[in-house]
C-alpha cells in the first residue's frame, strides 16, 4: 500500500516537472515568433536578411564633455580639444574629426572598434578606430560611375532609417550628392557592408524607380 502511494508521488512529479519544461520551452518558442516572426530561408545574398533586421546598437550621443569608455579592457577617453583652428574631437589626444557648435556627434562600441558618426555642415563622416586607437578607415563618400555618392539617410525607402546600421555587421548607406539630373534607372543610393579592416562590400543598391 505505502509503496503505491510513493509510486503516485514520485509518477506525479516527474509528470509535473515534465509539463513544466514543456510549457517554458512552447512560451520561449511562441515568444520568439513574436518578437521576430518566422524567417524565410529563401532570401538572395542581396537582400536584408534577419540580421540586419534585429535590434541596432545603439549610438550613444556626445555631449562635448569627456566620456571614457573600454576597447578590449583599455580605457579609451572622448573628449574635445580646442585649438587655434577650433574644436577637434579627440581620442586619447589623438585628433579625429574637427567639430564646431551645431555639430552633431554620436558614437558606439562594436567588436572592440569605436565607431563615429559625426555630422559637421551638411557633411556626415563615419570613423572606424581601433582598440590601439588608430583609425582603421574614414567613410564620406565613394565614387560609382563617375558620380559621387555620400553618406546620408536613406532617400529611397528600405529597412534601413539612418545613414549608419550597426549588429551583426556594420552597414553605411550612401546618397546620389547630385540630384537633380539623372534618369529612371539611376542608382541614387547604395547600401555597404563595412569589413572591420576598413574594406566595403557592395550589399544592395537602389534605383530612382524603386
């Protein structure tokens, strides 16, 4: 008799315990779906995948007073620096980018690489710089077909909103600069993936048609 009643117990917590996992792994799955819907496996190279499509870094905004912050444990200091020439943005007293007053300087840590976005008259640079506080690559602009393309939001509608994306990898968006005399089957816009060494890889384009 006392050994079916400890049959019982023991078959009822196994079975409860059993209904527990099941019940957190069906409220993980259905959680995910929520957040991220079902993922088409069919995509081309050259479309935005998932990835691209999950939460940013977020850019964190300058406020012209000193910031430190960590690149593979070294401290690294962001701050300004005035000069006979103006107001240059520093790193660890290393010059980056002049500034002024309506500038607008955002930055983030991605992979050990501190990442600038900095908006000066009109004209908005991208620094990759390195734990040993070296700029790896400055991006402005590129040259496409004779024509000159700069980094700016996007004017063609994608699921990029800003002129810099950064996840999984690091994405600019680049801007026909002239836009006034082009065609229907101009490219006006092209998107980059950014290597960590400073190289770019075509990752979609867009034609004024689009």
């Amino acid at each position: 008799m006392n050994n079916n009643i400890i049959a019982k117990i023991i078959g009822s917590i196994i079975t409860v315990i059993i209904m527990a996992v099941i019940i957190v792994f069906v409220y993980q799955y259905y959680d995910k779906e929520a957040k991220y819907g079902k993922r088409d496996t069919n995509n081309s190279s050259n479309t935005i995948d998932d990835n691209v499509k999950a939460d940013d870094i977020e850019f964190n905004d300058f406020e012209f007073k000193r910031v430190d912050v960590f690149l593979d444990k070294n401290r690294v200091i962001i701050d300004i620096m005035s000069t006979d020439a103006g107001d240059v943005l520093v790193v660890n007293d290393e010059a980056i980018s002049y500034v002024n007053s309506s500038s607008v300087v955002r930055y983030c840590i991605f992979n050990n690489y501190l990442i600038f976005d900095v908006i000066t008259d009109d004209i908005e640079s991208i620094y990759l710089i390195n734990k040993d506080v070296n700029i790896v690559s400055t991006y402005e602009s590129i040259i496409k077909n004779e024509s000159r393309y700069v980094v700016s939001k996007p004017v063609i509608s994608c699921d990029f909103k800003s002129s810099i994306v950064v996840n999984d990898s690091i994405y600019i968006v680049y801007v026909l600069e002239n836009m006034t005399d082009f065609d229907k089957d101009t490219i006006v816009q092209y998107v980059y993936k950014a290597r960590l060494d400073g190289t770019l890889e075509l990752f979609k384009s867009y034609k004024y048609d689009e």
